[in-house]
C-alpha cells in the first residue's frame, strides 16, 4: 500500500520512496522548525473544516485505514452529513484522506485539499490527482477538485477572524486531466521498484530539494566532500551535468579552464587556498 505522502515523494525522488517504506531510519529527525510548519499546516486545516458546516470528522489514526474507510461510507450515506474531513480511501494499493469532501445536492462531491500556502503550487496538481484518481476508483463522481489555500490579501483586524476571507479556493479540474493520466503508470512504476530489495542508485542533487527538502539529504549526502560542487552559487544544472560527466565532485578540483562565473571562480579560489572573502 502506498499513502498519498509516499506518492508524491516517489515522484520526487525513487529512492526517497524506497528508503521511507524499508530504511525510514535513515532519516533525519523533523527539527523543531519542520515541526512549527507542520502544526501551521494543521491549524489551518482544523479552520478550514470551519468553512463547511454540518460535516463529520474521521477520527481513526493512519494506522487504522480500514476502519476509517468504513466510518467514511457510513458518513456518506447520512443524510444530513454535509461534508467529511479527513474522508479515508483505498483503491488501486494507494490509501488516502482527503481533508475536505463536500456533498452537493446533485449526487456529486468536491475534492478539497487544504494548503497553509498563499497560492496554487505544481506540486499540487499530483498532490489532487492522485486523490481524484482513488475517487473516481471508488465509484465517487466529482464535480470540483482543487486547494483551498490562504488569501494573501487579507488582514486581520485584530478580532474576528474572516475564514471566507482567509480562505481561497482554486479550482484545478480542468487542469488535472492529463495529471490523473499518469497516475497508473506511476503507479506501476513504483510497485516494481517497491518490488526490488534493492535500492535503486539516484545520487543526491538539486531534486533532494524540490519541491520538499528530503529527510534523507543527510543520509545520502554523507559522503560528498566538503567542499562539493552543489554548494557552489549559482551554479545551474547544465553546468553540474557536466561536472558530474567529468567526475568532478570537489569545487577545488573543478579545472580552471571551466566556465564559472566571476563569483564562483573567487569561490573556487577561496577553497583551494584556504582562504576567507569577506
Ligand atoms: S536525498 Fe535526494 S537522492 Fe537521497 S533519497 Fe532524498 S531525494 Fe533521493
């Protein structure tokens, strides 16, 4: 079974995904300011549910998928339960909550996912994707799928809290077509790399951030030198390309003949002679 969390790691980095479902001990412990922005992310979801009354909230933990996928069909099937947070689901080996499922009158339902973030990011166009695809998986016709994120535009005044202004949604179902497209043959992708014990060779770089810090940058980072090529300013993909090409992973033995830029030559410079510019 794969989460939706694990997902969109796969989609970021294979090994990720391979090291958080049989080596998540090599992860670094969340800091105490990873923490602080996943209780953000919680309290704006617990406000969120504010915006759709009558609703009803899945209590099982994660662990507890199947009973919470029950306690779900019961709640849809009440007559007078307008929306359900945390809605569990399963299809397709993927296990999913859903922050927000609002019931319309028609028979149809809305998708909505709860981002602390003032606007609509790529990252979560598969983050909805994935979601409508289980939907649509388990029988659920829906209307609308998209964030309901932060309005930048609003301030508080110091009393009342406007959650209709606080919040925006975005409707993306227009754009998730080709997204949901995918979403088997990643799928596929993942369970036959998941069915390899071995852990399939990606080497750290720029994707370790994006669009998440991994938790496993430590881990396999661990053995790049200090002064490796990633840390050099500025520098771009293309140019990293041909550094690792040339098995070049130590900003001293990038050649002179290189082409940097002014500021990363003075870099270079300062590594090989041990020297601070201040
Ligand atoms: S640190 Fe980078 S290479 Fe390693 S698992 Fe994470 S994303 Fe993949």
């Amino acid at each position: 079974m794969l989460s939706k969390s694990r997902f969109l790691a796969g989609l970021q980095c294979p090994l990720r995904l391979w090291y958080q479902c049989y080596e998540p001990q090599l992860a670094t412990e969340i800091s105490p300011a990873q923490q602080a922005i996943f209780d953000t992310g919680h309290e704006v979801g617990r406000l969120a549910t504010k915006l759709y009354p009558k609703g009803v909230h899945i209590e099982e933990e994660y662990f507890r998928h199947d009973q919470a996928v029950r306690s779900t069909v019961a709640a849809m099937g009440t007559p007078d339960v307008r929306a359900i947070y945390e809605a569990a689901f399963v299809y397709d080996g993927v296990r999913i909550r859903v922050d927000i499922l609002q019931k319309l009158d028609n028979g149809k339902w809305n998708l909505i996912e709860v981002k602390s973030s003032t606007n609509v990011k790529d990252v979560h166009l598969p983050d909805v994707a994935v979601q409508d695809y289980v939907l649509h998986g388990c029988g659920l016709s829906i209307e609308q799928a998209g964030i309901l994120h932060l309005d930048k535009q609003y301030v508080y005044e110091g009393s009342h809290l406007d959650l209709e202004r606080l919040f925006s949604f975005t409707d993306l179902t227009d754009k998730l077509f080709v997204q949901i497209g995918l979403v088997p043959s990643q799928l596929n992708d993942f369970k036959e790399m998941l069915a390899d014990n071995k852990a399939p060779s990606i080497p750290p770089d720029r994707h370790c951030m994006n669009p998440y810090p991994c938790e496993f940058w430590d881990h396999c980072t661990r053995k790049m030198p200090e002064f490796w090529v990633i840390g050099l300013s500025g520098i771009g993909q293309n140019r990293l390309c041909e550094l690792a090409d040339m098995d070049v992973q130590d900003i001293r033995d990038i050649p002179a003949s290189f082409p940097l830029t002014q500021f990363q030559k003075r870099i270079r410079s300062c590594a090989i002679n041990q020297e601070e510019y201040v």
